[in-house]
C-alpha cells in the first residue's frame, strides 16, 4: 500500500503583519447595517450595531482563568511593516498538551476575552468547499494571511478532500467543528460520549482526506472507515457505532504505518453551543469533558461577518465596507472574526484590502494567541 504523499506534514500557521499603508488618513467606520453571524451557526452572536466600537477596559468581563503548564513566553509580536514568515513552533515554549479548563468550560477562547489592540485572528467555518473554499484561499494566499478553517466532518467527501490537502501545505490551520455540526449535540442523551466521537470522527475524516491520492482511493477509505452503506448523516446511531468505527480508523493508520498526518487541537462547537444562554451547566459539563478527553482547545468568537444572512441582499453580503467593519470590530471585541466558507470571494478581497489600505491591524494566527495567552507551544508533534 502506498505511502502518503508529503502534502500530508502540517505546516502550522504563523503570525503575518499585515502591511501598514496609510494613504488616505485614518479609516473611516461606516456604522450601516449590523454585523453578525451565520445562518448555519444560527445563534445570540452579539451584534455589531448594538454594541460600543470602542470597549473600555473596565467594560470588558473578565477573562477566563488562564492555564498555564509554563512560564509565560515574550509576547511575539508581529513585526509592522515587514512580512513575518511562517513559523513553525517556538521550542522554548512547553507544548500545550491536554489544557483543562473548569469543569463547565474547556480551556479555549470565549466571548468576553481581552483583546490585544490592533490584531486579529480570521476564522472560517463550515468547510470544506470545493469550489468557495479554494477562492477564499486564494484570496489569503495572494495577501500573504493565513487562517483557521474550523472543517465539519461530513463536508469532506470526494470533491473537496482535496482542500483539506491545500489548506495544511498553505500553512492554514485546521479546526474542528464536528461531523454532523448538529446545533443540539450537548442535549442528547449520552451527550459526552457523542460530542467525543463526533471530534474524533471529524479528525478521523481529516485524516483518510490527507492519505488519499485520488477521489477513488478517497471513496476507499471513506468506506472502510465507516462501512459501504454509511450515510452522510447517521448521528442519531453515532455513539453506537463508534468504538467499530474507531477500531477501523486506527486499522487504516495502521496500514499506512501509522503515518503522521494532521492532529487538530482546535475545536469550535456548532452554533457556539452549549455556551449560549439555552443551554444548561449539565450540557457544557458534558461539553467540557468530551473536549478535555479529545484534548481539544476550545474556540469561539465575539464577531462576524454578515455574510451569510439570508435577508441581506447580494450587494449587501458583497459590500466591503460592511466585512471590512467586521474585521475591525472584530480586533476590539474578543479579537477572533468568524467568517464562513460560503462569504464570496470579491466581497472578502475588497474587504480585506480595505483593512490593510486604511488601517494598521496585523492578522495573527490561532497559534499565536495561544502562545500568549496560555504560555504554551499549541503546534502538536506529528502523531507517531
Ligand atoms: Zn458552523
């Protein structure tokens, strides 16, 4: 059988200072509309109409308890003006292993987080796309940006594995946000048991998207993993199934001697649930512990991009004005933007492009807001 191609080595995200270039005096927020996010990720994302642009200090809740294994690192700042080239990982930092948090609430990243001024990381959900995702990368490719693609385990199939392969040789990073991205998850019986298989499904499914080398062998290995006549969805029988399912996932690893492929640390829950105010402390308990027990970081967000509202009309989800605030906003409040793969490409170059013309935010990656603010090396070994 054959070995992976090299595609399959992670190239972790790095931080990349967005170029300052002033030209035409400071930027100029147009508060039109309102700035929120998705339909797919239907939830109470505050919106950005309803809420200071400007968030003082003693306004801001306090941020979650930060776990720290290791001494705090120097801050890595990104350098202004210059690109800074992907990094790899920081050696001096111990590596992040299994964070815990508390006992309703993963270690991760929250609403009400401080923010460091003037940067931003970009997230993108929902993925992958055949089509929309590659436009989007090359979007960031041609910027020079790099993101955080939180992928839904049943979107990769044998059209789009082939974006989970172009993201890691980007030098993206790769998220977690479940198999069936079903919005109620943590209210099932059995919620922790099914919220765990359906991280390690996704990573599963990760993982037969970096071994194959054709949509044929990509069909292969889907079957194998999960049986000839598996569904698309089939959640409601997942818990059920999974040890069987798990058991043939590491008989395929095995098979490609256990080749090194992708671990995601990063897990991002559909619709921001069980943190949301409907949700009860028993299901974030169920939540926190199938995070914990995948070893996960969990990720959420304060602002997004109104992309994907079905009201607003074309010329509205296109408007680079409008995703251009969604970024700022984004920097100041929580500083993690959610996008999702479905944003047209035009609308989030011209935005993007704003960003960098007028103002002087940097983008920086996931990696590196962990690295700060948990004082640890979020890069995994490969997996032996
Ligand atoms: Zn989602």
């Amino acid at each position: 059988m054959r070995r992976p191609s090299p595609p399959c080595r992670p190239l972790p995200a790095s931080a990349v200072s967005v170029e300052r270039r002033r030209r035409g005096g400071p930027f100029v927020l147009m508060l039109l509309g309102t700035t929120s996010a998705c339909v797919a990720c239907a939830m109470w994302i505050p919106d950005a109409g309803d809420l200071p642009l400007a968030v003082a200090p003693a306004q801001r809740a306090k941020a979650p308890p930060a776990v720290r294994p290791g001494t705090a690192p120097p801050t890595a700042e990104p350098v202004r003006g210059r690109p800074v080239r992907p990094r790899a990982s920081d050696p001096a930092l111990p590596p992040c292993g299994r964070l815990t948090g508390t006992p309703t609430r993963p270690a991760g990243f929250y609403f009400a987080d401080r923010t460091v001024p003037g940067q931003v990381v970009l997230t993108f959900d929902d993925g992958p796309l055949h089509g929309k995702t590659r436009r989007l990368l090359a979007v960031l490719r041609a910027r020079g940006l790099r993101a955080t693609f939180f992928v839904v385990g049943q979107m990769i199939n044998r059209r789009s594995y082939r974006v989970i392969q172009t993201l890691v040789r980007d030098g993206h990073i790769l998220g977690n946000h479940t198999y069936h991205h079903d919005l109620g998850m943590a209210r099932v019986d059995q919620a922790e048991a099914r919220i765990y298989a359906e991280f390690q499904l996704t990573q599963a499914m990760v993982d037969i998207a970096l071994l194959a080398e054709s949509p044929r062998q990509f069909d292969g290995l889907r079957r194998r993993l999960l049986g000839p006549r598996a569904p698309v969805r089939f959640r409601d029988t997942l818990v059920r199934t999974w040890p069987a399912i798990e058991r043939r996932w590491r008989a395929i690893l095995a098979d490609y001697g256990n080749a090194s492929l992708y671990r995601m640390v990063y897990a991002r829950p559909p619709g921001g649930n069980p943190f949301g105010p409907a949700f009860s402390n028993t299901a974030r308990r169920a939540y926190t512990r199938a995070v914990h027990r995948a070893g996960l970081i969990n990720v959420l967000w304060r602002s997004g991009t109104a992309n994907d509202f079905r009201y607003l009309s074309r010329e509205e989800r296109l408007s680079p004005n409008r995703i251009a605030r969604s970024i700022v906003f984004a920097a100041r409040v929580g500083g993690i933007l959610l996008i999702h793969d479905q944003i047209p490409a035009a609308g989030l170059a011209a935005g993007l492009d704003d960003v960098i013309r007028f103002s002087n935010l940097h983008v920086i990656s996931l990696s590196q807001m962990t690295r700060r603010r948990y004082g640890c090396e979020p890069i995994p070994p490969l997996r032996p």
